[in-house]
C-alpha cells in the first residue's frame, strides 16, 4: 500500500469541504505520518519535523490562528465518525469502547472524547481524532535481522520510533524462511482485508486478528505449530504468561514493549522478569524513524 494510497483512504472517511481541501493537498504534504481533528481548532498534519494546518484552498502552514484554516466542529467530527462506523454506532460498540478504529492498511483512529457511565463504557461524546498512518518499510529490519538473526527479540522504544514498523520488517524477513505466527491484535501489523494480508508479512506466515494477545499465543502454540511468534505491545502479566507457557513449547518470540533504554524498560515489573528469564537474548532499542540506537545482549552492548 503506497502512503497516496493510504491518504485517499483517510480523506474518504472526511465531510465534503475537508476532503475537498485535502485534495488540494501538496504530495509532500500527503507524506504525514498522523491527521488529526480537534473540535474548535485547526486541522493539524503531523510529520517527523513539524506541525502544519490545512487552509481551505490545500495549503499547509504554520500558523494555528490563520483565518484561512479549517476549523472543525463537534459536529464535523461526529459526522466523521458515523462514516468511521459505516453510519452504524451500535455495531462499533468495541471500537468506541476501546477509542480506536482501524482502517485498510493498517490506518489507525483513535478518539478521544467522554465515556457513558453505564457498566460497558463507550465514548458516545467526541471532540478530537487522530488518524494515524501506518507504513510498510520494505527493508528497515535487514540491519537488526543480521545481528539477531533465529534469536529471540524485543524491539523497545518510544512513541513513535516504529517498532511496529520494524516488527512487521522482521516478520516479513522470518516468515519467508521458518513458520510464523502473527498475534495481530488491532490488525494494524497485516492489515488483513477479505481474508489477505494487505501487508507483506512472509509467505510462512499465520496470522491471528482480533484476539486478545495472550489469547493468540495460547491458540498459535496449540493449533499452528509456529517456529516462532510475533506480537505488539507486550505489557500484560496475562501475556508474560502466555509467552513462558510458549516458551517451554520451544518456540520463539519477537515482540514489541514500549521502553525508550534499557534502565527505564528494567523498571517495567511485569517486563523484567522475561530479561532475566532467558527467553528474550537480545533487546534492540530504537531512535525516530526506526534508527537503531542500540543492540544490547546478555550485558553486552553494540552501538547502531
């Protein structure tokens, strides 16, 4: 999927009159990595380097109080989101629970907004949207795939720095040489559309979406026979689990945590025990943009 592509598919999901200015969007400015409405304010595009506004003719600019921007409403962004639901709320009822959707192409949506005080709480008032594009790098992950290549991984870094980005690389890479299974829990890795990985994700590659993570890794060992296991965003005692039950399977594990160096993911308690329990050999950290800035293996260190 090309990031043209993943614009249209944001902009159809617009009112008439943004997705009308979007249109008139540079290319350059189509290479956004987040689009995001907030309720009285301008619509900001957020790239690596800097924050534009979109004016009604197509510019992008700098200045957040220039009277030629497009000011959204609440009532713009619930019409957006009755289009985000296909015009039925009540068949989102996970989405609006969870505060996200998610698109073709792994385009994330998330919301923000005010939860109902009934049991099963949803966001039923919005006032902001963030639509967050997600981008297949072809290549990113040959770097650390060469270092770490049939050992057992954790790709750690901030917001940001795209470890899904290089988590879906890596799995693109292993899944043409041994068995996968992909715990694609938000369907933001695949992308799985009719039953197709949209993604390329390796040919040997299993993938579970819409499951709970610890969920998948349990289904995957028992049914699948995976050589090894990707998956996003460990952060559960209920996952820590799953990947020791796996673990003593005999299958590997490549996951993503959030932890921008090594002391900050050494305080991570439900994170730690899986360091000093041998299952993960290497902890890659991560810069913006996927940059490596350090490979760290049983105490020893490598600079990226």
């Amino acid at each position: 999927m090309t990031e043209s592509t993943s614009y249209e598919i944001i902009s159809s999901y617009m009112i008439p009159e943004i997705r009308t200015a979007m249109k008139l969007v540079s290319e350059s400015g189509k290479t956004a990595t987040e689009i995001r409405l907030r309720s009285g304010r301008a619509i900001s595009y957020v790239f690596p380097d800097r924050i534009k506004y979109l004016t009604s003719t197509g510019k992008l600019i700098s200045d957040y109080n220039n009277p030629e921007n497009i000011v959204i409403s609440a009532e713009d962004i619930r019409q957006t989101v009755d289009r985000l639901c296909h015009y039925s709320m009540h068949s989102c009822t996970r989405e609006l629970r969870e505060g996200y959707f998610v698109l073709r192409g792994g385009i994330r949506v998330g919301l923000a907004g005010t939860y109902s005080d009934t049991t099963r709480k949803t966001i039923n008032s919005f006032n902001a949207l963030n639509f967050r594009v997600a981008r297949c790098v072809t290549g990113c992950a040959e770097k650390i795939y060469e270092r770490i290549a049939g050992k057992s991984v954790l790709i750690c870094g901030g917001v940001n720095t795209g470890k899904t980005t290089v988590l879906r690389d890596l799995c693109r890479i292993y899944g043409n040489k041994i068995k996968i299974s992909l715990i694609d829990e938000r369907n933001e890795i695949a992308s799985v559309t009719g039953g197709v990985p949209e993604n390329d994700v390796g040919v040997l590659t299993d993938v579970l979406v819409g499951c709970r993570r610890a969920d998948g890794i349990i289904s995957a060992v028992r049914t699948l026979s995976p050589d090894m296991i990707f998956c996003d965003e460990i952060s559960t005692p209920e996952d820590v689990s799953a990947i020791y039950g796996a673990f003593g399977c005999g299958v590997g594990f490549t996951a993503t945590v959030h932890a921008e160096n090594y002391e900050n993911l050494l305080k991570r308690q439900t994170i730690r025990p899986l360091l000093e329990s041998g299952i993960f050999e290497y902890v890659v950290f991560l810069e913006k943009l996927g940059r490596i800035r350090e490979i760290r293996r049983l105490g020893i260190c490598f600079s990226g």
